[in-house]
C-alpha cells in the first residue's frame, strides 16, 4: 500500500522547519507524497490574526515548487467550519483510499493530543507521525488511560530539533530584523512584494 503524509497547519507562513518535518518524514516512513493542508480556521487559533488564505497558499506554493514529492490539499479551506484535524483526515482518506495515511506532528502535538477533537478517531483513521520538538520530552504511553491503542499508532521520526515557528518570524519581521534562512527566499519576496505582516 501507498503511503501518504498529511502536514496541516496555518502556514502562515511556511517556514523551512515546515520543509524539514516533511522531508525527513518522507524520507524515514518512505512516503510517496506528503500532502501539505493548510487550515481555514482551525479551533485553537480562532483569536489570532492570520493572513488571507491566498496568501498563505501563494506562500506554500512557492515554498514546495522545488520539491516533487510535495503538494497541497484544500481539504480545509474549501469546507465551512468548525475545522477539526480529524474531518479533514477523513476527507483525504476518501480522497486517497489506497493510501495509508500518516499524520505527520512534533511531539507537543502529541502531548496534548486528547485535547484535541474526537482524538480516537483520528488514530483510527491514520498513523501519527511524531517528531520530537526541542526540549520537549515524552513517552508512547502517557495517554494510555484515555487513548490505550495509541502507543500502536506511532511512528516516531529522527530529525533535526529546529526550534523555528511562524510567531518567531512573524516578531521578527514586525520589528524589521532579519529572516534570512528561516524561510525560502522565494516566500520572503512574496511576503516583501505584498508588504505582509509588517508593523
């Protein structure tokens, strides 16, 4: 069976640790594709000002050019919401029913895991894979109570621990400081032609 990584998140924007998770995630599980899905107005950012979507998909665009193992879905930004990871696995699992899915995370995601939405269907649904974020430390079975079938679900992925976020580049621009390297340069001549998350 065909493998197939899912990397949501707002994108907002791409970031190279974004192209990293997903390289070496497809690299360590052999994944034919990882689809990037970027969320519309996922539940735990519904306060926070987020960029149009079509500049958040102007930017993933440029940002997986260059990679033929890359591409995105609209699985999210083409529903209403409430946007709940687990209905937009379902969405890619119909969309893609010879694929074994793998939903690719760091390990804080993990962590707080059953906070998420209907959590045991999503492990049903997809294997989660988990990649360790820095300083953050966990064990397969710390939710064995709530989810007991989740130590069985995980494929955890060796990768570089690159403390990087969307927020952090976001402070940075505002401030008018440099962002070289911690995204494509392709994205950072979009977000500069289109003056994007300037003070």
């Amino acid at each position: 069976m065909r493998r197939l990584g899912i990397l949501g998140g707002t994108f907002d924007p791409p970031h190279t640790g974004h192209l990293i998770l997903a390289e070496y995630a497809h690299d360590a599980l052999g994944l034919d594709q990882v689809l990037f899905v970027p969320a519309a107005d996922p539940p735990h950012k519904q306060q926070e000002d987020k960029q149009p979507v079509q500049h958040r998909l102007a930017m993933l665009e440029l940002a997986l050019a260059d990679n033929e193992h890359f591409s995105i879905s609209r699985a999210d930004i083409d529903r209403p919401g409430p946007h709940y990871s687990v209905d937009m696995v379902a969405i890619v699992q119909e969309q893609y029913p010879d694929y074994e899915l793998y939903f690719v995370m760091g390990s804080d995601s993990l962590r707080n895991l059953t906070r998420w939405y209907h959590p045991e269907e999503l492990i049903q649904r997809c294997r989660l894979a988990v990649m360790r974020r820095p300083g953050d430390y966990i064990q397969l079975n710390m939710h064995e109570a709530v989810l007991p079938s989740l130590h069985d679900r995980v494929s955890m992925v060796e990768a570089p621990l690159i403390g990087i976020s969307s927020s952090q580049i976001v402070d940075r621009l505002q401030q008018g400081r440099s962002v070289r390297y911690l995204l494509p340069q392709a994205v950072l001549d979009y977000i500069d032609e289109h003056q994007l998350y300037r003070a």
